[in-house]
C-alpha cells in the first residue's frame, strides 16, 4: 500500500493515540492482505507458483513429488509439462518438450517411420528427470509407435576381441540305435585359441 491510512483520515482524528494506532494495525493488515492478493495472482501460473500451489496442482493431476530430490523448478516444469501435452503432436512438438524437460542438446527424437519405431536417445543422469521424459513419451507418442530408449553417455568402451574354437563331436545317429537321454546329444572338446 502506497500511503498510510491516517492519511485518508480527517485530521480530527491524526492527533488521537487510538485512532493512531488503529492505523498501525490497519496500515499492518492492509499490507498483509496486498502481499496476499499478489500472490493469489502469482499462483494462478505455474512459472511464479509458491510451494503451496506448486503442491496443489500436483495433486490435481496425480504427481506424486518427492521434495527431499526434486527442485521446485523442476516440478514447475513437470506441470508445465504435462498441462503442454495435448494434441496433436509432431515429432517436432515432442522434441521441443524433451528439450524443455531435459535441457537443449540432451534428448535427441527420431521416427522410423517404415518399422513405426519411435527412438528418444538420452543424455540425462537424472532419475526424476528420466521418469518424466518417460512419461511424456508415453503420453504424446501415438499407439502405432513402438517407443524405444537409447542412451547416449559421454563415457569411453574399451572393447577386447578373441576367437576361440571348440570341436562339437554329435553322438546321435538316425539308424535308430540312438536312444533318447542315454548318452548325451553332443560332446564339446577343448576351448582353443584362435586369435
């Protein structure tokens, strides 16, 4: 509130101790009240929502957050995420979601559209954030699509290759002299090294 309310007062009533102090606790009430009408205001979208409404819409749309691992930014952008995922979609809407999810350049979309297979490869080490790219791949991708996830790690595979051989000795015959668990089916000999 900008000025006092002893100021809209006659001037009679400036020099009485009740009605000065009974403008402290209006002007005190006045503020409270103006602090709360501006956050009603904040909370009705989601980027400036206090916990309270952050909680709120959580619960309205079947969240269940765990503050402990969470940010709230975070779980203002799961919201945000999920009041944005109504169609129709493209694959260029949902990369542009993944991206807002898990930040640019960390998700990459990508239909086959011959084998309808959709692929999301990652680059995402957080869980929260992985469960929520889940859950919007599952919500925007079209039931004909096969989803399938890839990762896409920044780290290093070291590969060793080795051939080996082992000779396989059959012990059936077809003649019919052969009997079914009698002797064993094959023997395999000794693993040798090749390369």
């Amino acid at each position: 509130m900008s000025n006092p309310v002893l100021d809209y007062w006659p001037d009679i009533y400036r020099d009485i101790k009740d009605f000065i102090e009974l403008a402290k606790t209006e002007d005190a009430e006045l503020q409270a009240l103006g602090e709360a009408v501006s956050q009603q205001l904040d909370d009705q979208f989601v980027i400036s929502s206090t916990v309270q409404a952050v909680r709120r819409r959580e619960q309205m749309l079947g969240i269940k957050a765990d503050p402990t691992n969470e940010t709230l930014e975070f779980r203002r952008r799961r919201i945000l995420n999920r009041y944005q995922t109504k169609p129709p979609f493209t694959i260029r809407f949902l990369q542009q979601q993944l991206d807002a999810l898990a930040g640019q350049g960390m998700t990459l979309a990508s239909v086959d559209v011959e084998k309808l297979v959709l692929t999301i490869t990652t680059n995402v080490s957080n869980a929260s954030v992985f469960g929520e790219i889940a859950h919007t791949v599952e919500t925007i991708k079209p039931a004909n699509l096969v989803y399938q996830q890839a990762a896409a790690l920044d780290v290093e595979i070291e590969l060793d290759e080795k051939i080996t051989m082992k000779s396989v000795n059959w012990r059936y015959k077809l003649d019919g002299s052969w009997q079914l668990g009698a002797i064993p089916f094959a023997t395999y000999g000794t693993e040798v090294p090749i390369k």
